[in-house]
C-alpha cells in the first residue's frame, strides 16, 4: 500500500518555493532589512542638494591645506625657539667657566702678593734689628748714607771699619727687601688685574644668564601660545576633513542608497532562489541532511575592515597603542609621546588601528610594526590601489607610518601624538611606491 509522503513532499516543496518568491522568511535563511529606497523625486531633489554643497568641496580642501601649512609654521617657530634657548644656555656656560677660572687666577695672585708682603715685613725687621744695633755701639751709623757722609779720611776711615764690622747678609737685607716691593707691587699689579677680568667676565656671565633666562621663557611662552593654536587647527583641520568627507558623501548619497538597493534586491533574490532549491532537496531525501547548509563567519569583507576602522573616529593617538580588541594605553618612549602623556591614556597609533581593523575575527592577525605589515600581504602598484589596502609612508627607505585607504583619495590614520584618529586626503610625500593588499 502506498503511503502519502511523495505527495507531501511535493507539496512541501511547492509551498517552500512560493513562500521563497513572495519574500517570507524561510527557515535557515536569514534576510537582512531593506536599505531605503529614495523615490525619483527624492533622487531630484537630492542631486539639487547635493549639488550645492559640492561646490564647497574645492574650498573646503584649501582650508585643509592651509591649517596644514600654518600648523608646519608654527611648529617650525617652536623648534627655532627652543634651538635660540640652548644656544644662550651654551653660551652662559661658557662665560661661567671663564669667570671662575679668572677668579681663581686673581686668588693666586692674591696669595702671591700676600707671601710678599710677609717677606717684606721680615726684611723690614731685620734693618730695624741692624740699626738698633749700630745706635748701642754708639754710630751713628744707620744705612749706607752714615758711609757717603763722611767729611775728612779719618772719618771715612773709622765709618769704613764700622760697615766692615756689620755681617754682609745684613747688607743683602737692604736690596731683598727693596727687590720684595718691587714683587710685591707687581704682584698687587697681577692680583688687581686678574680680579678685574674676573669682574668683568662675571658680568659678561651675569648678562648671558639674563638672556638665557629671557630666551627661555620666551620659549616657553611661545610654546604655550604655539600648542594652543595648534590644537585649534587641528581641531578645525578635523572639521574640515569631516566636512568634505560628508561633501564628498552626499555626492554619492542618494544614488549610493538606490545602489545598494538594488544589489539588496538582487541578492534577496538569489538567496530566496537558493533557498528554494535547499529546501525541495532537504524535502527529497530520504534522510535527515537538513541541518547541512551553514554559513561561512571565517572571513570579512573590505567594508567590515572600513567600518571597524571608521568607528574608532576621534579616538585619540596613544603611541604604541592598540589591539584587536580596541584602544590600549601607550607606552613610554622617553619623547614626544611621554610629552604628550600616551603612556596614561588609551588610543591607538597608525599599526595599532590597523591591527584593530584587521582584527582575527576579520580574519587577520598583525603585527603591532608597520614595517613588517608592509609585508604581511599581496604588493600592488600604488595606481591600482583599493579601498582596504593598507599605504605606507618611509624615510630613508625605512617604514615609519601606515593608514587605511577607503576610496575617492580618502583614507583613515591615526598620525601622531596630540591627535586622534581621522580622515584625511591620501599625502603623496614620501609615501611607498605598493600598496598592501589583503583582502
């Protein structure tokens, strides 16, 4: 006896393929939500709009590459300003050393010129001590004039016996003593003219730390006044890039929305023709391979890598920064970043977000250097480069930055400390010749 399963299953299959081509839900299948479908009208009404603000665009992008001239400047401006602050602190050094050398050659001569005058006074004393001795022998003897004043031979002959009488180192007294003051009147020469030089370079040290100390504090004046308006052209830059990235946008708005439409549609379509057929086969069979479809979650698309990247947008850069999982606090790097306080704050720098984007559930696990995830994928000419290719710029041949480009000359970074992650028009100085691909 037959049964009613050929019946059933026919049946069943029927009404799977009707209910697959009217578009109801067929179990397994997931269908995404509609896109909006702008009508005729709203296209018109859109292109008119969009019209308009595309004539923005030109002047917007001028904007952009005047804040990035202006913000060079003022960099420039204080770089120059700390270079004049070490050169007067150099040059302050300088004249510190020489004051004090001068210093310590006026104390020797100071020192000499005292031992002098110690040896003048003993001298002195032992003349004292000569003369003295000659008024208790009863001579009026006192010097060597006693000898010259003589006025007849017999006077002569009796001051001669005298002199002969007095020791001859009491005669050398008389010219060690006349010799000490000649030293020691040059020495006090010496003395004063080292101290005056010593002066003299003490004040020309004195005026160089004015100086320095006025370089500085200009320096760290300007610098002040310097970051703070960087920061405001930074975050007016920002804006800018935001507004032309939306510019640029609603160009492609509305038309963007029916496009997407429509591959919507078509591959609505597609799947509920495959489910169709899935579900007469599964229907067919004897056995129970129902649950044998499933859906590949291994692999990601260019757009979920964008979208990963575009929602970190204004997060801000954190050298060394990042993961799969999102923003990391930085680390030190005895520079710029601890300057800027990376290592306490989370963020991403330009290989962490793209660590991030990539992230293993896309697919891809790299490495936290930019350099070696210029080679961690497919090289492709610059000119051919796509949206999801990862651009690199060098120096000197070395690799130093990485971004993401996401089409139209447009692409996501994070650039350097004191920003955070944006867009920005893709920069052609010293950016590598291959873009990397890797989906």
């Amino acid at each position: 006896m037959h049964n009613g399963r050929p019946v059933a299953r026919m049946l069943l299959v029927a009404l799977l393929a009707v209910l697959a081509l009217a578009g109801s839900p067929v179990v397994g299948v997931a269908v995404p939500p509609a896109p909006p479908n702008p009508s005729d009208e709203e296209l018109d009404t859109g292109r008119d709009e969009v019209d308009a603000r595309a004539g923005n665009v030109g002047s917007l992008a001028n904007q952009v590459a005047e804040a990035d001239a202006q913000l060079q400047a003022v960099q420039a401006e204080v770089a120059l300003a700390r270079e004049e602050t070490n050169r007067a602190l150099m040059e302050l050094s300088f004249a510190q050393d020489e004051a004090a050398a001068a210093q310590a050659a006026a104390a020797a001569a100071r020192a000499e010129a005292d031992a002098a005058g110690a040896r003048i006074r003993d001298t002195q004393q032992h003349v004292d001590e000569f003369a003295a001795g000659s008024y208790r022998q009863g001579s009026t003897v006192g010097g060597v004039t006693a000898f010259l004043g003589s006025e007849n031979p017999e006077d002569l002959l009796a001051r001669a016996e005298l002199l002969e009488a007095v020791s001859g180192s009491q005669l050398d007294a008389l010219e060690n003593m006349q010799r000490a003051r000649t030293v020691k009147a040059n020495k006090d020469s010496a003395a004063r003219a080292a101290l005056d030089d010593a002066q003299a370079k003490q004040q020309f040290a004195e005026q160089a730390k004015v100086a320095a100390d006025t370089a500085y504090q200009t320096a760290i004046d300007a610098e002040s006044a310097q970051a703070e308006r960087t920061t405001q052209l930074e975050a007016r830059k920002g804006d800018l890039e935001r507004q032309l990235y939306e510019a640029q946008q609603d160009v492609r708005g509305l038309e963007g929305q029916r496009q997407r439409y429509e591959e919507w549609q078509a591959q609505r379509e597609r799947e509920q023709a495959a489910a169709a057929v899935a579900a007469a086969e599964a229907a067919a069979a004897s056995s129970s391979d129902s649950d044998a479809g499933s859906s590949d979650s291994g692999s990601g698309s260019v757009g979920d890598v964008i979208d990963r990247a575009m929602s970190q947008l204004g997060v801000r850069y954190s050298w060394g920064g990042g993961d799969s999982d999102g923003p990391t606090l930085g680390i030190r790097d005895g520079g710029v970043a601890d300057s800027y306080g990376d290592y306490r704050n989370s963020g991403f720098d330009c290989s962490g977000l793209m660590i991030y984007a990539f992230a293993p559930e896309i697919g891809y696990s790299l490495p936290h250097y930019s350099g070696s995830q210029y080679d961690s994928g497919v090289k492709v000419p610059l000119s051919q480069k796509q949206p999801g290719d990862m651009l690199f710029w060098a120096t000197g041949g070395r690799i130093h930055h990485v971004a993401l480009y996401i089409g139209d000359g447009q692409m996501i970074e994070a650039p350097q400390s004191g920003s955070q992650v944006r867009i920005a028009p893709v920069r052609t100085s010293g950016i590598m010749p291959y873009a990397t691909r890797l989906l």
